[in-house]
C-alpha cells in the first residue's frame, strides 16, 4: 500500500496512490515491527525527525542499494519534508518488490497529529 500526505495523486510510477492521514500513519509507526524510513538529506533529518527513523537518503546514489538490504516483506513508513520524496521512495521500494510500503507523507503534518521529533 502506498499513500500521499492528504491527496490523492499518481506515483511517480503511473499507479494510483491512496492518501495516507497523518493520524493514520502515526498508528502504523506504532506498530511492533514497523520501520520508519526518513528518506530527507541526512542535514534535514539532523535537524529534527520522527524518534526511532532511520535516515535512508532518497536523493543519495545509494539509496536503491540501502533499501534493498532490507526485508521486503517487511512494514516500513516512509516520510520526507512534504510529501513529494516519500511518494517516490514508496513507489521505488514497490517496484523493489516491498509488499507493505505506507507513504506518511511530510514531517509537519505528522507532527500536527501528534508525532514526536529529536535531533541528532
């Protein structure tokens, strides 16, 4: 499944993305097993992002080979700043194969809805 901050647009694949509540999301990352995928610069997500993301640069040349070491039967959430980089990294991750990739969409919507940010 794959989802946009509060729209529902294309992925960049062509497929219809489902929107993704920021609410909605914040219960998937609380699920056990769930993985959080921040995929901003790692100076963006320096500045602050969700506790426990792991930063998995989408704009990096290693972000395909840094996904791809993980389970793709796995669940993984993927955000980003506003929404426009998570929906390419879930759509890349589903074209990888990933069977449950849930795009949360932008960090300030998740935080609006109650999302707990650090620094590193």
């Amino acid at each position: 499944m794959t989802g946009c901050s509060g729209s529902d647009d294309a992925a960049p694949d062509g497929t219809s993305a489902a929107a993704l509540e920021p609410a909605e999301a914040l219960e998937a990352i609380g699920v056990e097993g769930t993985t959080v995928i921040d995929v901003r610069t790692p100076t963006e997500y320096a500045d602050g992002h969700l506790v426990g993301a792991r930063n998995i640069d989408l704009s990096a040349e290693t972000f395909t080979d840094r996904v791809s070491e993980l389970d793709r039967d796995a669940t993984y959430v993927v955000y980003c700043r506003t929404g426009a980089r998570s929906a390419e990294a879930a759509a890349r991750m589903a074209d990888l194969g990933f069977t449950d990739v849930l795009d949360a969409g932008g960090l300030s919507d998740l935080v609006d809805a109650g999302g707990t940010t650090e620094t590193t």
